[in-house]
C-alpha cells in the first residue's frame, strides 16, 4: 500500500456488522497498482448512525463509498441523484460523492453495480440468454438485482422465482412489474418447482444456502435435475466451489461462482470513484493469494 500523506483521499464500505469484507483487499490492491493516492476502509456503521455517516462523506471529502447490509435502502432514499439501475432495484450500494474543487458540499450519486457485476460473467453466453428460460432460488435483496438485470438484460421467456417465503417474492414481482414486458415472472415454491428447474437454461442460487462454514449444503439437493447445456450460477463467494456447483458441473451444466460478480460490481464500482479501470488481473493474483494464505 501506498505511503498515506496529507494528499491522500478516502474511500468507505459502510454497513454492520462487516465482518471479513474482501472489498478493501479488492480495492487497495487496485488503488495501489495505479498509484492512486486513495485508501480503502471499512466503517461499520450501526442503523441511527447512518445517516450522518453519509452526510459526513460529503462534508469530509471523501471519493465515495460502497454500502452493504442493512443500509442499501436508506442510502437509496438519502443520494441526491440516483442511477436507473438503483433506481430500478430501489438500492444503493456505491456512492459517489462528486465535487467541484472549491464549490459548495458535493452531491451524492447512488448507484447500484451488483447489477453490473452479476451481469458481466454471463456475457459469454448472452446468444443462449436470450428468451431463455431460467430460474433464481431466494428471493431477498441479491434476487432483487438478478432479477432486474435478467428482465432488462435478456427478455426471458419465463423468470420462475423459487421462494421459501412466497409472500416476499409475490412483493419482489411487483416491484419487478414494470420491467417485464412479456409477462415472464413467476412465483413458486422450493417443492413444486423441480420442472422448472430442469428445463431452465439458467439457473441463479441467491440464498446463502452453502456458504461457508455450513459447505456441505445446497439449496437444491436433487443433483439430478441438472444437465448439460444448463449454466448454474451461485452468488456464493465463499466457497468459491460450492456443492451446488460441484454437482451441477459434474451433471454436465457451466458453472458460476459469486467471485466473479464480486469482481465485476467493485470494478463498477472503481472507474466511478477514480475514472479508471479497475485492474482486474492484479485483484484475481491478491484474492487468490488470500484464499491461500
Ligand atoms: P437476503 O436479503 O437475506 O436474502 C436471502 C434469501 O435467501 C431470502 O429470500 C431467504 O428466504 C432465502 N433463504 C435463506 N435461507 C434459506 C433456506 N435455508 N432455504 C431457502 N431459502 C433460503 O440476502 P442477500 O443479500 O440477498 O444475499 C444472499 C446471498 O447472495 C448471500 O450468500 C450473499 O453473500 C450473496 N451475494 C453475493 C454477491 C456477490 O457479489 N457475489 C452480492 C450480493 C449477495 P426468506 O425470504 O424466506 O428469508
């Protein structure tokens, strides 16, 4: 990392509790590649407290900063602009504070760049997406981004939301309303929607079911209904191979890990704060020499 001087600007992941963020390896790495003169730090930052904390990234001069849970809605309700895509999902998870040297306190953009960085590992297989079928498990805040950028991305033929708690997917679907133009989403139940996932061509775990340290689960245990010509892709980071992905690569279907989508949204993230690319090479050697150590 750079030397830190009377020059050096400040970035912030704002959330609580943080627990082990990958976001300050992922952005210092960069940072320090480019020799930008800028540091990345994590706040934990409890609920009454949020709101000043946003107020003060303004007054103090900061670049920006990433928000995660629980704050993304109130961030959503507390930038002075908003992004389509955040205001799409209703959420914000990066903050740009943009300032004129020597004007008067800058305004707050918020944007939300899970969308991006979901969508970015999918590109290879866009011509398969289209009007596709496909199926996301959960139905929380990460589903929230999947299935906008699904809907705005690909058009699927039918977007099948497999919820433990119906009445929060049928609220998802609503909100979802207006960018579904061909009446694609439907709302089902982990029991009755097994046709649904055999016959998809994409498949999107967004439940935290098999995340470390309970590895040894997946959310859907009938391996089975996999096959080739299938993507499975699991928002999971940790592990970065989780039994979903093993079972569903070795039924022959293209697997995808929640590392990549990490990657993705903080390189939107990046450019935004710095104007540059983020040097993604540099965070895949630092993330994997974490994962090593
Ligand atoms: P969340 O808002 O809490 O939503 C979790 C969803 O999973 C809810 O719909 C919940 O159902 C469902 N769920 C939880 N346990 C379940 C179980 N045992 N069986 C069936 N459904 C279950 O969480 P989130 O923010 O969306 O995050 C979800 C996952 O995505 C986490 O693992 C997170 O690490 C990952 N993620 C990864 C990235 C990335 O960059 N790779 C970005 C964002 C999130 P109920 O509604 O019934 O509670």
């Amino acid at each position: 990392m750079r030397d830190i001087d009377a020059e050096t600007r400040l970035i912030t992941l704002l959330g609580f509790p943080l627990g082990h963020s990958l976001s300050p390896l992922i952005h210092n790495t960069a940072l320090s590649e480019q020799e930008i003169n800028a540091v990345y730090l994590c706040m934990p930052v409890a609920g009454h407290q949020f709101e000043p904390a946003v107020r003060g990234l303004a007054a103090a001069g900061f670049m920006g900063s990433n928000v995660t849970i629980p704050h993304k809605e109130r961030a959503y309700e507390l930038v002075d602009v908003l992004s389509d895509q955040a205001r799409a999902v209703g959420a914000v998870n990066t903050i740009v504070c943009q300032c004129e040297k020597g004007s008067p306190p800058p305004s707050l953009y918020g944007d939300n760049t899970d969308i991006q960085g979901f969508l970015d590992p999918l590109k290879p297989y866009s011509s398969r997406l289209r009007d596709a079928e496909m199926t996301i498990l959960g139905s929380g805040g990460a589903a929230r981004a999947v299935c906008y950028a699904l809907l705005s991305q690909y058009t699927p033929s039918s977007l099948t939301l497999i919820a433990r708690t119906p009445s929060k997917a049928e609220a998802l679907a609503r909100d979802m309303a207006t960018f579904d133009d061909r009446g694609a989403l439907r709302i089902t139940t982990f029991r009755e929607s097994g046709r649904h996932v055999r016959r998809c061509s994409l498949l999107v775990n967004t439940t935290p079911v098999g995340m470390h340290p309970g590895t040894d689960q997946t959310p859907w245990p009938t391996a089975e209904d996999f096959s080739s010509g299938q993507i499975v892709y699991d928002l999971i980071y940790n592990p970065r191979k989780t039994r979903l992905l093993i079972e569903a690569e070795r039924r022959g279907a293209t697997g995808i890990g929640g590392m990549e989508m990490l990657i993705g949204q903080a390189a939107a993230s990046y450019v935004q704060w710095t104007s540059r690319t983020m040097p993604a090479d540099a965070v895949r050697r630092a993330l994997d020499a974490h994962s090593g150590s």
